[in-house]
C-alpha cells in the first residue's frame, strides 16, 4: 500500500532522517521503534508533507505521491495523528470531529462517519457537547485518533498513541487500534513502549540516528536479546 525509498527528510536545512526504506501492505499494523531523536516521528511529517523533503520517493497505492501537498493527501485517504493529544481546545468534542471532516461536502457523509468514529471511541458520546480542554488525557487522546478518522482513511499515521496515558486507557485505545484494522484500516505507529506496540504489529522497524538498522516481523522483534544488542548497536 505505501512504500517509501531512500527518504532523507528534516526541517529547513538541516537533515533528521537519512535514504530511509520502508513499505506497509493494507491490512498491517507496522510500528516505528526506536530511542528517542532517532527521527521516527520525522519519516511520519515526511510522508505526510509537514517536513522538509531533500529527496526520496514516496508511493501509495502504486502512485507516486512525493510531490502531492497535504490537503491531496487527505483526500486519497491518508490521515495523520501527531503525538501530544493535539485538539481545538475551546471547540466541543463535536466540533472537533466537524474539523476533522472539513473536505466533506455531504452531511449525510459527515454524520455516517462521525457514527463510525464514535462506535469505536464510545467514551467521547458523553462529551459531545464539552469543551475538548475539559476533556482528560485518556479522551483527549481519543478524540485526537477520532478527529483523524472523520475522513475515513485507508491509512492512518499515527504518533506516540499512548504517550501519558494511563495503563486502562492505552489497553482501551489499542484494543479500538486492532478493531479498525479487522475493518480494513492499515496503521504506520511511532511508539515508544516497544511491548505493546508488537503486541497488536506484524512486522516492525528500529530506527537509530535518523536511518532504518532493523527490520522484521513482530515475532523477531520481541526477541528481548536481539533487541538488547540492537538498541546498544552490537
């Protein structure tokens, strides 16, 4: 579904990630692992157009959409959730998932998939006319994810999902991650705990020093030696 090749990225001039490599089939949850300032959030704003490019190609669905501008990206199905519960703070919850399915024209679309958003994120039903800033971390995060499905993406992007979150709510939102991808959906995750990422991914990628030093199926990965020796770089 989305392969990327010899991707070097970062912001401005200077350069974060370097010819990095990478492809995810439809129906895959594949995850980003790695130390901090490895560049993994990077190669998401990167494909998503909102970091700087130097060079490199990426496709989607057998299309080269290197030179496509966010808003194009959008609308042939990729959505984005970058990490830090990012929310319109003074708009409801509501108003949040309006936003999030601004390229719709069709009411009837929007109400559809706000249905949808809503059956896989049930908590936030409760909340609909609140104030996203009322909202705790755990719903916060929720809404982040459900903002990004208005659009109903084939693909989602999506950033350090269970970032301060308290143990019930990540369990809750990853248990919601694999049921969307049942339905269809294919996820490219950044996550810094490493056990439940591979819990719910096929395959994964290490990333040290902005390159790509390991990849393999989830199964491999878990390898707690394997990965010893590879975060230590022996």
């Amino acid at each position: 579904m989305l392969h990327v090749s010899h991707l070097s990225a970062g912001y401005g001039k200077s350069q974060v990630i370097h010819d990095v490599d990478l492809g995810i089939e439809a129906g895959e949850i594949v995850c980003l692992l790695g130390p901090n300032g490895a560049g993994k959030s990077t190669v998401l704003k990167a494909i998503f157009k909102l970091a700087t490019v130097h060079h490199g190609k990426v496709t989607f669905r057998d299309r080269d959409i290197s030179s496509l501008h966010t808003h194009e990206l959008l609308e042939l199905g990729i959505a984005y959730v970058p990490q830090g519960r990012i929310n319109f703070p003074s708009m409801t919850v509501r108003e949040n998932l309006e936003m999030g399915g601004f390229l719709i024209n069709h009411r009837h679309t929007l109400v559809e998939n706000m249905g949808f958003v809503l059956e896989h994120f049930p908590a936030l039903k409760e909340k609909m006319n609140e104030a996203a800033a009322s909202l705790s971390g755990g719903e916060g995060q929720m809404l982040a994810i459900a903002r990004g499905l208005m659009m109903r993406p084939s693909l989602l992007l999506l950033d350090e999902p269970s970032l301060g979150l308290a143990p019930k709510t990540i369990t809750e939102i990853f248990h919601n991650l694999r049921g969307m991808v049942e339905q269809g959906m294919t996820i490219l995750m950044v996550e810094q705990n490493v056990h439940l990422a591979l819990e719910i991914a096929s395959r994964g990628y290490l990333m040290a020093g902005g390159k790509i030093v390991f990849d393999g199926p989830a199964k491999e990965l878990k390898n707690p030696e394997k990965m010893r020796a590879l975060y230590l770089g022996k």
